[in-house]
C-alpha cells in the first residue's frame, strides 16, 4: 500500500470518527421525554367544613375538599400513600377514567377489585398515567363520595408534544351537589321499608363551594351552624387576564344532578371529553353529567372593567335546589366582587332537545378518529328499571339488582373461590316483544344477584342501555353510565324503544367520540362498543350515587387469566383473609 493511500484511509477513519462523535453529542443535546414517578401522600379525615355555609362533617385528604389536584404527563407513575383515619370507617379510592393496564387491582372499587382500607391502615396505589386528559378520582365505598372524597387527574403530554388546539392558561373546576344530610342517614333511609328517598341536594358547589341561604332555613338555624358571612364559602373565582384563551377542564362529580353549566357572556367550545379530542363545537351551556370531564375553550374577550357570572343549574329532574354561582374575575378587579347583572339563568330543567342535541354533536377530531370495529362478537341489552325487590325499593337491570359480594371478584376469580358469587350468568337482554317502557309497570319478577358477565378476552361487545318508566307515571330518570377500566365507541342515541333491526343501520361507525361516561336521555338508548381487551373484572354501573347503592350496575370479567399475581394489600375481607401477608 502506498503512503498516500494509507494517509487517504487515516483521514477517512478520522473522519467517521467525527461524524460518529457530533450524532453522539447531537443525541445528548435532543431533549428525551422520560417517565416520571409522581409521589403523592394522603390522610383522609373527617372534620367540620361549612362548603355551602352549613357546617357538617366531610371527609378531607390533607385537610382539603376537593383533594389536591393531581398533576402528571402521559406515561408517569402515580404512586399514592392513602391513609385512613376515618377513626370507624372502611374507604376506597377509584381513579375515574385511568384503565389500570397491567394493575386491575389498583382500580379502587371494593367488593369488586380491592377488600376496603380499614381505618388506620395505609393502603399503596400505584398506576401508570397511559393517556393525556382530564379525568378524576373518588370514594368507591358505599356513598361516600358525596362526603367529599374527590379531587381531579390532570395528564399532559410528554415534553415536546402539543395540543391539536391553543390555549394560555389552564384551569381544572368541579361540579358537585351538596346535601346536608349524612351518607349514613341517606344509606339508611334508601334501605329501610317504607323508603325514604334522598330528596333533592341543598346546594351546588363549584370547586367544593357554594351558597346556602341561612336566613331561609326552617326551623331557622344558629349562626355557629349556618352563617352567610362565613369567608369558608366564599364564592370560587378564578382570575383571568383580558385578551386570553383559557381552557377549562370541567367535571362533575354530582351524587344526583344532571347539570348545566354557562358562563355570563362567554361562548364556550369544546375540545376534549373524558381524554378524547372532540371536533370542536360551541356551546353556551354545557350539560354535564355525573363521571364526565369535558375540556372547553374560552376567549376572555368581554368588558374587562367588571367580572362575569359562572353558574351551575339542574337539569333533568325538577329540582328545588337554588343555581350554583362562581366568579370570573377579571384582572386587576377585586376577585370577589359580585358582577354588575343578576346570574343568567339556566335552561328549561324538563327540555330534553338541547341535551339530547348536545350529546349528538360530540364526535372525534379530524386526525384523531380511531375507528371502531365493523362489528361486534356479543350484543348485551341493559334494562334500567325500578323495581320492588322483597319489599325494598331497587335500581335493577333486565330486572337483576346488582348485590355487591363481601368477596371482592378480582381475588375470587383469581383465588379460585368460586363459591363466593353465583355462577349463574345475568340476563343479557329483556322482553322486548312484551316490555313497554312508558308506563309504569310492576316487574313483579325483580331479583337480586352477584352474578357477573364473563367475555371473551379481544372480543368486541355492544352494550345497548335501554331506559324505562320509574315506579312514577311520566317519569323517565337520566342515567350516566361509567365503564371501569375501558374507554368505549358511543354508536348512537336514540329516543323511544331501541329497534335492533333498524337502529343498529344508523351506527356512527366513522368518527364516534370514545368515552368512559355516557348519558342514556329519559325514555331513550344509548349504544356502545369496546374491546373486552383489559385482563381484569370492571364495574360498569350509573354513577349516580343512589342508584349504584341501590343495585343499578353490573360487573364485566376478561382474561382473568392473564392478570398478574395479586397484591396481598387488597385482600383481608371475605373469603380472603388467610391470603393476607403481613
């Protein structure tokens, strides 16, 4: 080899050798998005808040109702210490919206995944985050979340990514009811013979505040127990600067209301809903159920001199409770000074059109649709109806009210207990010959069962929600359904008697919304499909509180198979005590 070739191949050398170190130094330069751990620390309490100016006891966690917001990018791990000193009562935390791949024993609904936190114990969740959105968290034990156990989940995404829409700033606001009674006397009341119904909420809250009228009390109330004047209830506002674009991530967490929600002078449009884009559209009111999180847009483009009107009003039912009242201020006003004009009032409580309009309109977002299968392996009708079951007034479906086991299903199914649920499968539709919705009919055969449905891992199953007459003529309820553990296609709404002929040709199979939430409108159906593709056992159930406790939902099992070893924290009830681990 000459001098000159052997010089000409140290130079190339040379040469890859840079080009190799300026990639290396480039990659070190590129910012990677890497996982968090997000570590969280809870102590949950009972004491005296006086949120809508009454003072009665709520649960707490670190002395707050709503909880601390929790904050994470898609693909963290949320770890959460929860500590249970209720002092006499058991708890359990649901994380509203996060499917729990690979962790079904972490979804936080007991009797069905998890034996309950005993007080003074420290129970550990620990989740991964797979998704951007705005979802929730909650007590699932008994009522207890209308005692003020909730707080948001607010997920962005990773580092480098954006929204497929603009904003400035961003705000996360809950929507509740709030009733003076107790969840005890409340449970006690639904299940003593004759029934005492919950009434109607006192009040609505806004990020956990609101305004009872003491002085309208009877019998009138002491001032230690009920004052106006008390800054505890002080109206939420929330500052905005002129000339911006907020999002907020609206939710509500209602025991009972459907709601609508406005805000004075301000158009809103949608953007998200239960962690999906939605092609946006505006609204003036939202109407919002119990379990959805919906994202809006709005533009701080009115007089800036004053502050503007937020307000909350029930729909659905034909509520006496008083329109929940929030601030938008205006930077530099004063944030609690009352706007100029009165709050606008909401819409007609009994005018379906508008809700049922709204819940029509939601479809995905161009560059963001997600096709659903063409078709579905299992068709499963659910019946909403109210029955008397052995003289108590239930919530059933196909007439099954569900009875939650004291042996959570995770663990019995895993464990090999079989015994302690009934193996007989629930109806999977009704008469539908025969059935009549719209009167009120007497389901004379209402029963109650543990039983669960049982799917095929991968399949593709439709659930058709069919909604009834109650134990009241001309009274249709609207039931918000959440499905654990699962987002689902929503294929279509309907009014009157679900035809499976002829509806099932008017599936939107081209840009469905995805959703864990869904409405089903008085004497209407809704229908949906998902992939039974999350090993595990899930509730699928109304999210209004009552009606869960009265026995209105359902339990899904999937590739039990395929869950992982279970935790020794979530067993020590039932059946399941020997399997505890100190």
């Amino acid at each position: 080899m000459s001098g000159y070739q052997l010089s000409e191949s140290k130079s190339i050398a040379m040469m890859k050798l840079l080009a190799l170190c300026f990639f290396a130094i480039s990659l070190i330069s590129i910012p990677i998005a890497e996982a968090r751990i997000r570590h969280y620390k809870w102590e949950l309490k009972y004491e005296y808040k006086s949120p809508d100016c009454y003072k009665k006891l709520v649960i707490t966690i670190n002395g707050r109702t709503p909880g601390p917001t929790i904050l994470a990018q898609q693909n963290d791990t949320v770890i959460v210490e929860v500590k249970n000193s209720l002092l006499t009562e058991n708890t359990a935390i649901h994380w509203h919206g996060i499917r729990q791949i690979g962790t079904p024993w972490f979804d936080g609904t007991e009797g069905v995944t998890q034996c309950p936190i005993l007080p003074g114990d420290t129970f550990v969740y620990k989740f991964v985050v797979d998704r951007p959105g705005t979802y929730l968290y909650h007590a699932h034990y008994g009522m207890q979340r209308e005692s003020g156990l909730y707080g948001s989940i607010r997920v962005a995404l990773p580092d480098g990514e954006s929204e497929p829409f603009a904003y400035d700033y961003d705000r996360s606001i809950i929507l509740n009811d709030w009733f003076h009674k107790s969840t005890y006397e409340q449970a006690a009341g639904l299940s003593s013979i004759p029934f005492q119904w919950v009434g109607e909420p006192q009040s609505l809250l806004i990020q956990g505040k609101g305004r009872f009228d003491c002085s309208a009390a009877n019998p009138p109330m002491k001032a230690d127990v009920c004052s106006n004047t008390n800054p505890e209830c002080s109206l939420y506002s929330t500052t905005v600067v002129p000339g911006k674009t907020y999002r907020l991530r609206i939710s509500s967490l209602t025991a009972l209301s459907a709601l609508s929600f406005q805000i004075e002078g301000h158009n809103m449009t949608v953007v998200e809903a239960d962690g999906h884009y939605v092609e946006p559209f505006v609204v003036k009111n939202l109407f919002i159920y119990s379990g959805e999180t919906y994202s809006v847009l709005v533009k701080t483009d009115q007089d800036p001199s004053r502050n503007y009107w937020a307000t909350t009003n029930v729909v659905s039912r034909n509520a006496t409770t008083p329109p929940g009242l929030a601030i938008l201020n205006y930077y530099p006003n004063h944030p609690r000074r009352s706007p100029p004009t009165i709050p606008p009032s909401g819409p007609m409580w009994n005018d379906i059109e508008p809700r049922f309009n709204q819940s029509v309109a939601i479809k995905a977002r161009r560059g963001h649709i997600y096709p659903p299968p063409a078709t579905s392996d299992r068709v499963i009708v659910l019946l909403n109806t109210q029955n008397r079951v052995n003289g108590n007034v239930r919530w059933s479906v196909n007439n099954v009210s569900l009875n939650i086991p004291h042996t959570p299903y995770l663990i019995a199914l895993k464990e090999n207990l079989l015994h302690t649920f009934s193996q007989t499968p629930p109806p999977e539709g009704y008469d539908f010959k025969n059935y009549d919705i719209f009167p009120v009919q007497n389901n004379t055969n209402g029963t109650t069962s543990d039983a669960i449905y049982r799917l095929q891992l991968n399949s593709t199953v439709d659930i058709i929600l069919q909604n009834a007459n109650t134990m009241n003529p001309n009274n249709s309820e609207t039931h918000p359904w959440h499905l654990h553990g699962h987002d689902f296609w929503i294929l279509g709404y309907g009014k009157g008697k679900f035809d499976p002929i002829n509806d099932p040709k008017k599936y939107n199979l081209v840009d469905p919304i995805m959703k864990n939430t869904v409405p089903v409108h008085p004497f209407g159906w809704t229908a949906l499909r998902f992939k039974a593709d999350n090993p595990g056992v899930w509730a699928f159930h109304c999210h209004i509180e009552s009606h869960f406790f009265l026995g209105m939902g359902v339990v899904f099992e999937e590739g039990i198979e395929r869950v992982g070893k279970l935790p020794s924290s979530i067993m020590g009830c039932g059946q399941t005590k020997h399997l505890l681990k100190p």
